[in-house]
C-alpha cells in the first residue's frame, strides 16, 4: 500500500476518509482498495468522540468495502466481540449467575461465515434477530444470558426442564421464520448439566467446556443433550419430549466419552447425519 505523504493527503476531499473528527481531523483514509483494508484492520485503534461519530465510520467504511469488492469478514466479527466488550464495561449490575448444579444451554449459527459473505453488512440485522429469539426464549424460561458473542449464545438454567423447553422454543420460532431473499438459517443448539465454577460473569470448567463440544456437535436445526441433563430433565420439562440415542462420542478436550441424545419433540426436524466431530 503506497503512503499517503502530506501532498496527497491533503489535495483527498473529506469523503475519501472514514472518519473526520469535529476539528477536521482526518482518519481512516478509503480512497482506494489497499487503504480501505488497512481502514479496515485498524478501526478499533481509533477513538471516536462519542458512538454515533463512531457508526457513522463505520458504515461509511462499509460502504467503501462493498464498492471495492471486499468482504469484511475479520471486521464483522470483531464488531460483535467489541460490543460485548463495550457492553460489559457499561453495565453498572452486574448478573449474579447461580452456582451449584445447573444446565448450560449454548448455540452457534451454522454457516455463520457464509451468511457474512452472502450478506455483509446486512449480516448484522440478521444476528440482532437471531439474537433476540435466543434471549427472549431463554429468559422467558427462567434462564439467565451468559454471554453473547460473534454468532454464539451461552444461557444457564437452574431448572433443566426448563433450558429443554426454552431449546425447543428455540428451533420452533426459527423454523416458522421467513428469511428475506430466500436465506436458511438454522442454530445448532447443546445441552449440558453440571457443576462448573463461577467467575466474576462467566463459568470456567469442564462442564462449561463439555457444553461448548456438545454445540459443536450439533447440526443446524437440532438440539443435542448429555446423559446427565437428560437425567436431570425426567419429567420436568413442558413439552412432551422423545430422547433418540445417538451414542457414545469422543468429544475433543473432555477426557471420557459422553453419550448424546437428540431431542425430539413437536414441530422440530428429526432426521439429521451424525454428530459432527470437531
């Protein structure tokens, strides 16, 4: 990428930079594809003067990098990571998460990467939806939001009947959903039950992790669960539920093998390959 001297920089009108402050300062030059990627990888080393100054930026840079023919892909994601991290320095209460035995409910987009280049910037009104149906389903159901990052969800239940409905709910609303321009989107969704540790606003632990491979697992559309919540579950859930049996798997990290079970119930797909090995 050729630098931009004094010269040059100052014969480029205003438009050709992402970002003027109030004083004119100049930032973020897009005049071509080279500095629109370097805009691009250097934007949260910017300080904006408030967050309105800030969106602006970056939708003006969005638009550089769809008239370049870039997809910003690095740049999406890192967005969603730097409002949870903005999010959490805002909060002034913070969650009081429960400890002891709980069930750990966690999601993941499939083919999340694939809508971001489909998508853009677009993929953002599409996660704030997606978003929305998780949240409210989960606390809706009594369970508390974890955390929320790029396109992943982590909710805890101290009822795991509770996280069953609330995953059931879930698939439900997404498969009534009508999708602009023809999109299918689907959450793999998975279940565990234990007893991990509690941090400041977070769990840690191997149970914590079993939940997260468990997800991994899954396919798009399908809710997967361990023995122990489906143990833990027995009679307890609103909806009528079948467990189908899918065997016993080596999960990566988790030292023994865990038998899964997929959840069937009203409403949800039941014909799915076998679980995905990560």
């Amino acid at each position: 990428m050729a630098k931009l001297d004094s010269t040059r920089r100052a014969d480029l009108p205003d438009s050709a930079f992402a970002y003027v402050d109030s004083k004119g300062k100049r930032r973020l030059p897009i005049n071509d594809a080279a500095h629109v990627r370097n805009a691009l990888a250097r934007f949260e080393q910017v300080s904006f003067e408030d967050e309105a100054a800030r969106e602006r930026a970056r939708k003006k840079l969005l638009t550089a990098a769809k008239k370049y023919g870039i997809v910003p892909v690095g740049f999406i994601t890192g967005q969603f990571q730097s409002e949870r991290e903005r999010g959490v320095k805002q909060a002034k209460t913070p969650v009081a998460l429960p400890s002891g035995f709980v069930t750990m409910m966690m999601t993941d987009i499939e083919g999340s990467t694939a809508l971001v280049h489909r998508l853009g910037d677009g993929y953002g009104e599409l996660i704030d939806s997606i978003r929305s149906i998780l949240r409210e389903s989960a606390v809706r159901g009594g369970g508390i939001v974890v955390e929320t990052r790029a396109d992943e969800f982590f909710a805890v239940f101290t009822e795991p009947g509770a996280a069953l409905d609330a995953a059931i709910a879930i698939q439900r609303d997404l498969r009534a959903r009508s999708w602009d321009g023809g999109l299918t989107v689907r959450v793999r969704i998975g279940i565990h039950s234990g007893e991990p540790t509690v941090t400041d606003a977070n769990y840690i632990g191997m149970d914590v992790h079993a939940a997260a491979r468990i997800c991994a697992a899954a396919h798009g559309g399908q809710i997967v669960v361990s023995s122990a919540t489906r143990q833990a579950a027995m009679r307890t859930t609103q909806t009528v539920i079948r467990y189908r049996s899918l065997g016993a798997h080596r999960l990566r990290g988790i030292p023994d093998p865990m038998t899964l079970f997929q959840v069937g119930a009203k409403g949800l797909a039941a014909k799915f390959p076998p679980p995905r090995k990560s």
